[in-house]
C-alpha cells in the first residue's frame, strides 16, 4: 500500500476500533477532513526530503503549512484525549 491516506484508514479499520473513522456521516467527514489536512502537511513537508535547496525553500514550505497545524491546534483546543 502506498497511498499515505489509505494507510490511515487501513490502521484504523486493523485497529478493530472503526469508530475511530466515525460513528456519523457528520464524523465520518470530519475526519476525511483532518486526514486531508494531514495529507497536506504531510506532502509539503516531505518535497524538503528530497530537495537539495531544502533551506531556501523552507520559509514557503512553512507558509503553506502553517495554516494546516494552527487548523489542528484549533481542532484539538483543550481536548485531553488529543
């Protein structure tokens, strides 16, 4: 399997814990949300791996992500179990 969101599903499903992908379509969407947030995070960051001019493009690399973790901060907020 190479398709990171697909990953996350198929720990989730192999967790017997499916609830974890929501229990409502409301959640159920909620949390293709934050996989796709992650997605974006993930792909944004991971392009530096790979790029032998990393440092130059790390102020934009953080711009774009930026915005993605202070949309998780906001998610998670005073949450205990985050």
């Amino acid at each position: 399997m190479t398709e990171s969101s697909a990953i996350d599903r198929y720990i989730i499903a192999r967790s017997g814990n499916t609830e974890l992908l929501g229990k409502t379509p409301k959640d159920e969407a909620k949390v293709n949300e934050i996989l796709g947030v992650l997605d974006d995070v993930r792909t944004n960051v991971s392009k530096l791996f790979f790029d032998k001019e990393y440092q130059s493009k790390l102020k934009e690399t953080w711009e774009k992500v930026q915005p993605k973790l202070q949309y998780f901060e906001k998610f998670v907020g005073d949450k205990e179990w985050a």
